[in-house]
C-alpha cells in the first residue's frame, strides 16, 4: 500500500535550474497539497489542489507552480530555482477538507 | 492570522513515564485538529484527528483532547518507550479552509 509517494527523494539543483517534483497517491483522494518545511519555521503550504483541473495558491507560492492534470498526480514546478528555496518538500493528500491529511516522505532539495 | 504552538520545543524523559505535549492555536474558528510524527529525515505519520465537535481521540497509548474555546489541544502518551523520540507536530484546519496551519513541533526523547 504505497499511500503518498514523492520524486525524487533528493535533489542538488544550481541557481537559475529548473525542476519538477512529483506527488503520486493511489488513494484516491480529492484534496492534495505541496509544503515546505524550513527550520523553525514549521511547515507552510505552497499550493493545493481541490481535484483534477484545480489549482491554487497557498501561504508561499511565488516562485512556483503546480499542476494537477490527473487526480493521483500533483507535480510542483520551480522555473528557476534559489537558494531561498533550499527546503525539504513535502506532499499530501485528503479525500476532503476535513479528513485526515497523509504525508509523503519528503523530498530534500539544495540549491547552490 | 492562525498561529500555532506548541511548547516546550524538546522535552527528554525516562522510559515509562506518562507525558503530555501541548499545542495551543489562537484561532478557535476550526474544523479540525491533527496530531503528527515525524522521525529525523521522514515524513509526517498520522497519529489522532480530532473534528471541532469532539473532546478527545484515542488510539492505543496516545490520548489527544481538545478545548476549541480556549484554543488548546493536548497529546498525552502513556508509558513511553525509546521508540516514541520523535518530533510531534500538531496541525489546525480552520473553518470552510482548506490549508493546515503547522506548529513547529516538540522534539521528544525518550531515554532508557
């Protein structure tokens, strides 16, 4: 039972790169969301999607994109990668807003 | 704005002994309540969702309540053992939203 499944784990990126972050869930769930987790800073959420087609922006998007053109599939885009965006990403999904969200296991990526 | 904490940001204590973590949000307008884990370099582990309308959860050693008039929730874990170290990290829902809003977290260890 794979439930949230993220690619690649790690990633070494140099500034002004582009790259795609994939969030596959075989649970059939409606609501999937892309966070950033940065020390003392918790995690915040980047974008989220409220089903196949829909978009939108959370508390940090600038500087990235999502698209969710299948339901299992969430890909998170950065076009020309920072430093600032130096993070650990995490991926999540729900079947609505008020179930339990599943996580996951992150994807850890540098950017020099 | 919701903001969540949770304090003491690391507590150390001796195998077998009762422990209460707090989370406290200043926003009482929410749906709902999630309590995660999180192991060095892993994703987030589910542990107990709570719905605005309920007081507590449980599931085996762990117990979580919630006070939405006072904007607190506790996680209560019974005669702990090394392998619940860890970072738990509680989450807000608010109302008719659908981002989860993070606290830093608690790191926990607990020692033999």
């Amino acid at each position: 039972n794979a439930g949230v499944t993220q690619t690649p784990k790690f990633r070494v990126l140099k500034t002004g790169q582009s790259m795609t972050l994939l969030c596959a869930q075989d649970m059939n769930h409606e609501y999937m969301y892309w966070y950033r987790q940065d020390p003392g800073m918790g995690l915040r959420l980047i974008h989220y999607s409220v089903g196949e087609g829909t978009t939108a922006k959370g508390e940090v998007p600038d500087g990235y994109n999502v698209s969710r053109l299948k339901k299992q599939n969430f890909l998170l885009g950065l076009e020309s990668a920072a430093p600032s965006q130096t993070s650990v990403y995490f991926c999540a999904s729900s079947t609505s807003q008020n179930t339990e969200a599943f996580f996951g296991q992150g994807t850890r990526l540098t950017v020099v | 704005k919701q903001e969540v904490t949770q304090i003491p940001a690391a507590l150390s204590v001796p195998e077998g002994e009762n422990l209460v973590l707090n989370c406290s949000f200043t926003d009482s307008a929410i749906y709902n309540l999630q309590w995660f884990r999180q192991d060095p370099g892993k994703g987030l582990t589910s542990l107990l969702l709570i719905q605005s309308s309920q007081r507590e959860q449980t599931s085996g050693r762990l117990n979580a309540s919630l006070d939405k008039s006072s904007g607190r929730s506790t996680l209560y874990i019974a005669a702990s053992q090394p392998g619940d170290s860890a970072t738990y990290l509680c989450a807000v829902r608010p109302g008719g939203g659908n981002k989860l809003t993070f606290g830093t977290g608690t790191q926990l260890k607990v020692e033999l």
